[in-house]
C-alpha cells in the first residue's frame, strides 16, 4: 500500500489517492469491517484492492526470476519483516543506512501485490523479494532458476494469534470476529493465503534443492547471531564478526520497533490501525499460551495430527514447529503447561 509513495511526490498525495479509492468501499470507518470479503484465485482467499487476479496471474506466468534474486517466503506472520530487514542488512554488510531510509516495502517488495510488482520489476539487481504465495501459485520461472529462497516456518498457534490480532487492525482483512470462530476459519484455511498446513508441505517439497534454505522464528528467536551466520553462508556472503553484529543488532524487536522504515508506522492510519494493534506487536515465541483456551489448543492439535507430515526437522527447534511424521508426535493430556504436540511448544 505504502509502495504508492514511490508514484507520488509526497506520502500526503499518495494518502489521498488512497482515499479516493478506498473510501467507497468504507474503509476511512476502520471501526467497520463488515463491508470486507476476499475474492478467490485458483482457491485461495486474497483481499481486494493490494491483490488482484491479473497481477496474481502474471507473477506465475511471466515475472521473471533472476539468479541472483533471493526470495524471502512465509506464510504471513511467520517473521517476513524480520527476515526481510535481516536479509537487507546482509546485503548491505550490516550498515543500517538503507534499513534506516528506505520501506521495507521498496527494499524487498511482496511481489504479488498490485504495488510490489511493480517494484519488483523495478528495482536493480540482486534484488531481494518477499512473498507469501502458496508454492503453487508462485512465478514459475523460479523452479527453472538458481534463485534462492528462504522460508521462514513458525509455531501454527502463535501464527494463529498473530494473525488475529492483525486483522483485527490492517482494513483489508475481514474482521476476524471471536477467538473460536477465527480458530476455525484459520484451521479451515478460510484465511487469505490458504491453508498454514498446504503452504508448509506445499514449500517443504523443496527441502532438498540446494537453492532452498528454510529456519523457524524460534530459531531466529533463540539464536539470532547463529542464524544470521547460517543464511550468510547459505547466500555466500561473507560478512566480518563486526558487520554480523550490527546485523543482529538492527534486526532485533526494539530496533525494528523504532524504525519507521520497518514498523509500518508510515502506513496510512485507514490502511493499518496500529492503535488497536501495533504490528510489531510482542514478538515472542509462544504468545498463543496467554491467548488459547485448552479447549482450542485441543482442538488446533487434532487438525495437526490429522494434517502431519513426515518431515526431518534438522534441529530441536524445527522440531517444535514442524508438522513431522507420527513418531515425533507425543500425546499429552493436553494442558497449558505440557502442551500436547508440536505447535505446543514455545
Ligand atoms: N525483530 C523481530 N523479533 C521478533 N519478532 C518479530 C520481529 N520482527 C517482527 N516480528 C514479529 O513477526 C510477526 C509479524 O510477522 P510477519 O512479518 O510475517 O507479518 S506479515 O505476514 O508480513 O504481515 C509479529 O509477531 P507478533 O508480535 O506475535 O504479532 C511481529 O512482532
């Protein structure tokens, strides 16, 4: 949404631009939501106005990947923006400057928005590009190239409540009504993007190409510095200790927090109502405990039981996360304190 600053002399112009477009369909009320609904692509809910069928289409047929390009791919609330500025800061070899004075929006453009493609094709050369497309939806062009791609995988149930919380604030999204009935549209895969459990097999089919990196929240979480090493050496880039710690330092909450190049706090206030939930809201790991009922964990690990894969977790952290096969699977009687399977675990 934002990306319409690039179209226009000043974020004012581009504010009233936006209002001109959006106020017919009542989102200056952001106290009334009931007007939203998501239209479908290939089966999948995407909200109005930032997506559109056309752009969808063309990001899977004809965007063009370079091999230099590196694609950071979440299932949304699942720590895009925190990769993103982590991967901003590697490829300015921890100098915060550009992190500082550009969107992160511009720096790494959600390519299937209306806004980001365009940016997308836009911007130079290695490009870092962000997304939250099912692997089936995404460029095709990609699978043919040696472009790389990080996705960030991380505990269904604090995505759960991430996401809650956000639609509850960002106008595109429809209200997301109770705890239990927004528990259900999201097991459902009745939220934009789809199914949290069709995107991570979706991706994870990838696993074994060489061009593919994945790591979970929980360890950027606990490990911040190990991790930033690790992508290092996945994008070959060869940072000192000095420029890998001021990447661990300006990635971090509080740094993120107040940068408004990162925050989102340039977003118009229609778009996002950070009054009622801050974007970078608690950025923990295991939030979902102050939020689930031990019913609703109860019922989110049935449909995770159903819905597990087999998939080897390469660390005790991907382990807590990861739908794995039914020999990772521990049944507890369920309760906050010794939650039953994985997405229990902080
Ligand atoms: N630096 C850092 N450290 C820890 N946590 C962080 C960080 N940056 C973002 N976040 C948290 O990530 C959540 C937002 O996820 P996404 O960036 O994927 O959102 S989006 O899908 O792109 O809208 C959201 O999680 P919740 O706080 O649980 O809501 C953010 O707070």
């Amino acid at each position: 949404m934002a990306q319409l600053l690039n179209w226009f002399s000043s974020p004012n112009d581009a504010e009233l631009f936006l209002s001109w477009i959006t106020e017919p369909m009542g989102w200056h009320n952001h106290e009334d939501k009931s007007c939203q609904e998501y239209f479908q692509y290939k089966g999948i809910n995407f909200p109005q106005i930032i997506y559109s069928e056309q752009v969808l289409q063309m990001v899977e047929d004809n965007f063009q990947v370079r091999d230099d390009d590196i694609f950071n791919v979440t299932y949304q609330k699942s720590g895009t923006v925190w990769m993103l500025e982590i991967l901003s800061l590697i490829h300015s070899n921890g100098d915060p400057s550009w992190c500082r004075t550009v969107p992160n929006w511009d720096r790494a453009p959600w390519f299937e928005t209306v806004l980001g493609y365009k940016t997308a094709l836009n911007n130079k050369s290695p490009r870092i590009i962000s997304s939250h497309l099912p692997a089936q939806l995404f460029a095709k062009s990609f699978f043919r190239s040696k472009a790389k791609m990080i996705y960030t995988v991380r505990n269904p149930k604090d995505v759960l409540v991430s996401l809650y919380h956000f639609a509850s604030m960002f106008h595109p999204f429809k209200d997301p009504g109770t705890l239990d009935q927004f528990l259900e549209s999201f097991l459902k895969g009745d939220v934009p993007f789809g199914s949290w459990f069709d995107h991570v097999k979706g991706w994870m089919n990838l696993k074994d190409k060489e061009n593919f990196f994945f790591i979970t929240y929980e360890e950027l979480k606990k490990d911040l510095r190990g991790s930033v090493v690790r992508i290092c050496q996945f994008l070959d880039k060869d940072l000192d200790d000095e420029a890998i710690d001021a990447v661990v330092a300006n990635a971090s909450f509080e740094a993120m927090k107040n940068n408004k190049m990162s925050n989102f706090s340039l977003s118009p206030h229609f778009i996002m109502n950070q009054k009622k939930s801050a974007f970078l809201r608690k950025g923990i790991s295991g939030d979902w405990k102050n939020h689930l009922s031990a019913a609703q964990s109860e019922c989110f690990d049935q449909v995770y039981q159903e819905r597990r894969m087999p998939l080897k977790a390469r660390s005790q952290e991907q382990m807590k996360v990861l739908p794995l096969s039914s020999a990772h699977l521990v049944q507890h009687p369920v309760s906050h304190s010794a939650p039953p399977i994985a997405p229990g675990h902080s």
